[in-house]
C-alpha cells in the first residue's frame, strides 16, 4: 500500500510542470525565460495589482528623454524642471560631452521640444551646422540667419531693450536704458578685441563710452545708429569726447588718443566684418516668439573672426532681449517667462575669441537671476585645454564643475577618467560609458546597424549614482534634426558611369 502511494505522489509530481515548462521528452521545456514587460503608472491606477507593483527610483520630473537601461522605466528630465519643480539641482544647466555622432544634439533637440510645450522659450544664440532652425520653425518659431549677403546685426541697436525702456517709462526706464548702454559698449569692445586679437585698453572703453552718449542724444528718435555714425563722432571730436582724451585743447594730442580706435573700427567696417555689422539689423527678434533660433550656418568654418563676432553679436541681442522681457513683467505690462538657451559645438567659438570664454563664463554664474536656463554641448573635456591662455582655461573646465546636470555619451576610458576626477564616476559606471565608445565589430555591413553607443547615455547629478538611459527617437524628431542629411540624401556622382556593386 505504502509502495503504491509513494509511485501514485511521485507520477502526480510528474504532471505538474516545472517553471520552464513541462520536463522530459517532448515536454518542450525552455533554457531563457523572457522578462515580463514593465508598465509605468501612478499609485492610484497600480494599487488594485498589489504585489505586482514596484517603486521605481527614476525621475519622473521634466521632459521624457528615454528608458532606463536596466530596469526599463521611463526617465524624465531637462535642467529647469528639475531646478524649479523637482528642485534636484541648484544650478538650471546641463553640460553634455560625447563623441560625435551619438546623439548629443538630438536628446538636446529632444529637451528643447519638450521645454516649449511648457512655456518656456527655446533660444539658440548660435546655430553653428544648423542643427536647430527646422525644429525651431516646426515649433511656429523665429529662425534668423546671419551671414555675409544673408543678414546682418548693428551693434548700436538698442534692440528689445530700447523698446522696452521707451514702453516701461520712469525710473525703470531710466535704468534700462543704462544698461542699455553698457551692453551696447561692451558688444563693441569685444568687437574690437576680435579684430585686435587682444582687450580694449582702459582709457579707449571710455572714450568709446562717451562717444555713444554723444551719439545717442542726437540721433533722431526711432533711428537707431551705426558704426559709421560712430566714426564720424570721433572725427568731429565734439567736446564731451575731447574731455576724455585730457587733450587740453591740443588737436594732436586729441588725434593721438582716438586714431588707434579709430583704425580698428575702420578694420571693423573695411574688413572681414563689414558687411555683417555696418547696416541695419535685418530682422529683430521677435519678443512673442515661441522659440528663437540664430542661424550663422553659412559662415565657413576657416572664418573664425566673423565666427566669433557674429556669436558675441548674437548672445548680446538675445540675452538682450531675455532682460527686456523680464523688466516688461517686472513692470506688469507682460506675463513672465522662462528661458533655454542652447549652445551647440562649444569647441569652436571657445577657440574664435577670448571674448566668448568670458561671455559664457558670466551667464553660467548669472543664469538663476536671468530665469535661463542653458545647455552646452562639446566632445571632450580636452576642448578647453586648446584655448589660448591658462586663465580662458581655467574658465572653461568650469563649466563642467558649475553644471547641475552632467550628461556623458561614449567617451575613451582616458577621458572618462578624467571626468571622474570632476564629477565623482564609479569604476561601473566609466567601464560602461567607455564601452559606448567602441565601434562595431568588422562583420556588420547592413546599413541598418548602428554604433554600439548611439543614443545612450549616462546622467549625473551631484554624487548621486548615475542614470544610464536609452533614448529612442520618433520620426518626426528624425526628419527634424538629421545631422548626417548630406550623407543620406542620394548616392553621389560615379565618374564615367562606374558602379559600386560588386561585379560577378
């Protein structure tokens, strides 16, 4: 009897099949089990599936940027959300490097999308390829170029501010046009110090500073000035820019004062620069836009000077016009808004001029007052070591320590190092960013692999263990920003009718 119950438990252990399936011949058990797919939800709509249900520690604040790599949740982020809802960060920047070609612009393109469907007003003051002027004209935005026969900014042009200052009226006013002023004379001294390739002395910026006060009150009203204007104020040497010079009533003495700065504007209008700088603004930004993007694609790369000119010019105007726009709130007469600039290939107006370094410099430690925030994309943390002095240098590495996101793509493990020592990376976490940088193996020919790294990234904030995420686009953002586009467009021309494919 005991024989028999013992085979009768052991043949009904049998029909029960195992985890993997049922054993034995024909039983069709399987060696890979498939992870259950993962689903997001609030508290609210997952308790009924209890215990089915887990917390999840990725950031839900912000703009969806893509799935976390190992447990597959949504992550959720952009540098003003988590600095003024999820309050993660002190600082509203993020700080991206990476290898070329595996997406950096694209999850920034991503961030900038997401950001203006909040409210917030994309700016990018410098698109260098362009990599964003369609996203911005998809989004109903403002797309200005800036070029030799395309389109030129005068740097005497008070610009949003000037109407700003006109419409507040009053004190307010008053101390608008005053900065008005000062940013007017500093986009002028850096002008200079492009074409120089050095700083303005000290007693030519206030030289400079009073032949803008003369020139100012008496040009009509509703014209705004330009460099020729200015040249001809410091040939006629009224009284109020004699004074500066202590010429004394001495012309020569005057004339020894002004002719160097007098020259290099002449080099300004007679040079390289002129035909961008010595007319009207072609197109003012338009302080209703949604979205503003300053297109100075069509200027070569070999042309550093007007490279860095027309970005210094670019910054002044939109950051000009982002102070216009918060006194006009200040004063009730606009509703608030926020800001996100973007600042694309950082490496090349880095190297343009020392001017830049110090610009970019001063927004990273000013963006919480400007209510702006800022990304800033390069390739390696080497780009800074190629700036001309120790202390443009010193500035730039910076930034990397200053933001309050970090965002790494595939880096060589040097680099990673490197990084590490700034931001504070595991062993882990540089052995898997490192990895992303390594090409494909020599077998794949499909034109349909991509490289191992392309679109993954890893986000640090603080200490905090990084974010590893993988960003899936949709086509939409494909056909918007596609940075390879002369590369898939068609095939090129084969001369005398030769043919690529592979002949029997």
């Amino acid at each position: 009897m005991r024989r028999e119950s013992a085979v009768g438990s052991r043949e009904a252990r049998q029909q029960v099949p195992g985890l993997r399936g049922w054993p034995g011949p024909g039983g069709g058990a399987i060696g890979h089990l498939d992870p259950p797919t993962m689903w997001r939800a609030t508290t609210v709509q997952a308790c009924g599936l209890w215990p089915f249900a887990a917390g999840s520690g990725a950031p839900m604040t912000g703009v969806p940027l893509g799935q976390h790599m190992d447990t597959g949740a949504t992550v959720c982020g952009d540098p003003i959300s988590w600095f003024t809802r999820a309050r993660y960060i002190s600082n509203p920047s993020v700080f991206m490097l990476g290898m070329p070609g595996l997406g950096k612009s694209t999850l920034v393109n991503r961030m900038l999308i997401g950001l203006s469907a909040t409210g917030v007003v994309p700016l990018v003051l410098g698109d260098l390829k362009p990599d964003y002027a369609d996203t911005v004209r998809a989004l109903g935005g403002q797309v200005i170029s800036i070029g030799r026969g395309v389109g030129g900014i005068n740097v005497l042009d008070p610009g949003a501010m000037g109407e700003a200052a006109a419409r507040i009226g009053g004190e307010a006013g008053q101390a608008l046009t005053a900065e008005t002023h000062g940013r007017v004379l500093n986009m002028i001294a850096a002008l200079i110090s492009v074409v120089r390739s050095r700083p303005m002395d000290d007693h030519e910026q206030s030289l400079l500073s009073a032949a803008l006060h003369h020139l100012r009150e008496r040009t009509p009203v509703g014209r705004a000035p330009l460099l020729p204007d200015l040249l001809a104020v410091l040939h006629e040497g009224p009284q109020r820019v004699r004074a500066v010079t202590l010429d004394r009533g001495d012309d020569r003495r005057y004339r020894d004062a002004v002719d160097p700065l007098h020259r290099s504007l002449l080099g300004i209008l007679d040079g390289p620069l002129g035909s961008t700088f010595a007319s009207q603004t072609s197109t003012r930004i338009d302080l209703a836009a949604p979205a503003v993007c300053i297109d100075i694609s069509r200027i070569g790369e070999a042309d550093t000077q007007l490279t860095a000119a027309a970005m210094l010019a670019a910054w002044s105007d939109g950051l000009g016009t982002v102070a216009a726009a918060h006194a006009l709130a200040d004063a009730g007469l606009t509703p608030r808004r926020w800001y996100f600039t973007v600042l694309d290939e950082l490496w090349r107006p880095l190297r343009a001029a020392s001017g830049i370094v110090d610009r970019i410099d001063a927004l990273t430690r000013l963006n919480r007052s400007l209510g702006l925030g800022d990304a800033k994309i390069t390739h390696t943390l080497k780009d800074a070591e190629a700036l001309g002095t120790e202390s443009d240098r010193v500035k730039a590495r910076g930034f990397v320590e200053r933001a309050g996101m970090v965002i790494c793509a595939g880096l060589p493990r040097t680099e990673m190092e490197e990084l590490g020592r700034v931001v504070g990376l595991s062993e882990r976490e540089v052995d898997l960013v490192s990895s992303w940088s390594s090409p494909p193996g020599w077998a794949v020919t499909s034109g349909s692999e991509e490289p191992p790294g392309r679109g993954r990234f890893l986000i640090k904030v603080g200490g905090r263990p990084g974010i590893p995420i993988k960003v899936a686009i949709t086509e939409t953002e494909r056909n918007l920003h596609n940075t390879n586009s002369r590369w898939t467009d068609s095939q090129p021309a084969r001369p005398n009718g030769i043919s690529w494919e592979k002949t029997s």
